[in-house]
C-alpha cells in the first residue's frame, strides 16, 4: 500500500443518487451498497485514493450510515487508521436554523473550519456511485500540469438507458461536458443527446483555498449543487479542465444498472480490468471457510465469496459471503447478498436477494434479465 502523502486530502459523498436504487437503501447508503461478491461500492473510491498516496479522507453522511461506518470501521482495511488525518466520518450537520445537507456546497460548507485546518494543498472530490480502480496520482499530476483551476473525471461512452431515462424533474442530475481541447466550455445538466457523450464522472479536484473560497460565496447567495450553481455558471472566469479516463467503470443507477453491472463480473476480462489493471481494491476483512462444493452440486460460471456452502446446481451467478443453496435447488443468473439461503427445491431465475434472505424449500422465483426479482433484507418467502 502506498504511504507517500499526495498533498491532497480526499472527500467523499456516500448519499449521493440514493433515491435511484430505493429497494437497496433502505436501510444502508449507496456507498455501502454490496458489489462483486464481497465488496462495497465506497472500497473502489476508497481504495483507489489511499493507494495514490491520499491519507487524509473525510466521508460526510446525511443518513442511513450506520452500515458504512460498520464497514469502514477505524479505516485499518485501508491503512487510514492514523493519529493525524486517516478516515474521518463527519456525521449530518444539522442546528435549529440549519437543516441537514441538500447538496455538495450545504455539505462543504458544514465542514468549512475543518478545509481551513488542513494542511494539503488539493482536495479531491468524489461521489460512490461508482466502481473503478481509478488512478488519482495521474490526475492530480495533470491537474497541477495544465493549471487549471478544476480538473473532472469522464469517460467517453453512450449515456447508459439508466441515466437517460432520469426524469427532467428528478433532484438526481448527471452532467456532460463540451470540451475545446482539454478545457471544458460547457457542462450540460441531464443531457438527452444520442452517440457518445463526455459524461462526467463526479470526482473533481481543486485547490483547497479556492474550495473554500467558492464554498464560502455560494453558500452566502444559497446555492446548493457544487456542479450546476458553481462550475457550470463560472466557466468563463475559472479554467475548468477535464481528464478523459479510459478504464473499467461500473456505474449504478438503478436496480437493472445494479443487476447488470454485478453480472459483468463473471466475465475474466471485466474482472481484471477492474481489479487487477491498477492498484489493490480491499474491504473489510471477515475470516471464514472456503466455499464448499459438496459431492453432487454443480456450479458454472459463477463468482462466489468465502463461507458459501453449495449443495445444489448454480450457474451465471454473483453469490455473496455466506451464502447457502440446499440440495435440488436451482439458483441461475442471480445476485445473492450475504447470507441468503436457498433451501430444498427452490428454483431462482433473475433474483436479487438482499442480506440473510431466506427462500423456502419448492418454492419459484423468476425474474427477466430487464426486470430482476428483488427480495428485501430479512425477508422469508
């Protein structure tokens, strides 16, 4: 792991696009979101940050945050365990005149003595709706390179149907980006345009004086989003420069998005494309046995984490820690989230099970690859 300080503290939005995937945060947030077998989604923005040398990393929570800070612990997974700086979950911001965060500057703005307290000249901002071994080094030394005021990560690709079908009215925005060059000239808000588009990534950097600097303005006239009522109204006074990324990127914006985006993981090239191109990804740690085939099961092509125990026949599927499928069941193209068992004779097709999920023996679930199954958390059928 990288322990050299990239003069750069990291900021994280775990909130961010909730309301997208409602059946998934219902009681947790979207950065604590299960991806890829034993993952969660804020491991891949976490991780990519620590392993460029960040090691001063603040997460601001609005709610449903306790699953993430059960995950994140202390940060000792990511070697943010430190006397000075490390992890630093800041809890919602809430007085009697102030309501808890709408959006990034409300958010910022919470946390304003702490930006001025710190010691790094940039500071890295970041959603985690989203999974890539992101290289952040080679950003910020572009960012310093081109003396731009504001770096933004995007990827070249067609706007996905997830985000193109988010409502013109929905608080949810995503932004595309004209370029001349590298200099952005124009951010566009919930774009419907065809073909490939510069969609951005929502990680920025900027120094940390001019952060605190526009924060402090914006926050005084009321704005509220960091992208629209900032930077897209401020393109002529401030050079906004974009960094094209070329990796893997798994981006969820909805259930499909999620069924998707998990699904991809079986085949080889995605895998090491995201987890082996780049730097490790870690999570927390949970020892436990090997997945177990018993005499008799069948599995092809699937992804299974540790303490999995198969009895019955499982193919094209995401399985999680601790997942049980009894003799005679059959489980195809499903996502199964820690602790599901799937008892004697039931069949699964296109089904995404929460955490510790229990479908009873001869029981039939079958979704479409358009419109998978969910089952919430807890929930016995």
């Amino acid at each position: 792991m990288v322990n050299s300080n990239a003069d750069a503290l990291g900021i994280l939005f775990p909130n961010s696009y909730d309301s997208l995937v409602p059946e998934l945060v219902g009681e947790r947030l979207m950065a604590s979101i299960p991806f890829a077998s034993r993952y969660r989604l804020v491991d891949f923005i976490l991780s990519s940050m620590v392993n460029c040398g960040i090691d001063n990393i603040s997460v601001i929570v609005r709610e449903n945050y306790h699953s993430l800070m059960d995950h994140l612990g202390s940060g000792r997974e990511w070697d943010l365990t430190r006397k000075n700086g490390g992890l630093n979950l800041v809890p919602p911001y809430a007085e009697k005149s102030v309501a808890v965060y709408n959006g990034r500057v409300e958010a910022l703005a919470s946390i304003m003595d702490f930006l001025k307290e710190q010691k790094e000249e940039y500071v890295v901002l970041s959603d985690t709706c989203i999974a890539a071994n992101f290289d952040f080094k080679s950003m910020i030394q572009e960012h310093i390179k081109s003396g731009a005021d504001v770096s933004i990560a995007y990827v070249k690709e067609p706007l996905p149907d997830s985000v193109l079908n988010i409502p013109q009215t929905s608080k949810n925005m995503y932004y595309t980006l004209s370029l001349d060059g590298d200099r952005v000239t124009e951010i566009k808000i919930n774009s419907k345009e065809a073909g490939e588009q510069n969609l951005s990534m929502n990680i920025y950097i900027v120094s940390r004086q001019l952060l605190i600097d526009l924060i402090s303005k914006a926050y005084v006239l009321g704005q509220i989003y960091f992208e629209r009522d900032i930077l897209a109204r401020s393109l002529d006074t401030l050079n906004v420069h974009g960094f094209r990324y070329d990796g893997y990127m798994a981006l969820i914006c909805d259930m499909k998005s999620y069924f998707e985006e998990n699904m991809k993981m079986l085949k080889d090239e995605n895998v090491d494309a995201l987890f082996y191109s780049g730097n490790p990804i870690y999570t927390k740690i949970r020892d436990d046995n090997p997945t177990r085939y018993i005499n008799g099961s069948r599995a092809k092509n699937i992804m299974a984490a540790d303490g999995c125990v198969i009895e019955g026949d499982v193919e094209n599927s995401i399985l999680f820690r601790g997942v049980k499928i009894a003799k005679g069941a059959k489980v195809r193209n499903c996502v199964l989230m820690q602790g599901t068992s799937v008892e004697a004779n039931a069949s699964l097709e296109y089904v995404i099970t929460d955490k510790n999920v229990v479908i009873t023996a001869d029981k039939e679930l079958k979704g479409s690859d358009s419109f998978p199954v969910y089952v919430a958390k807890h929930q016995k059928v």
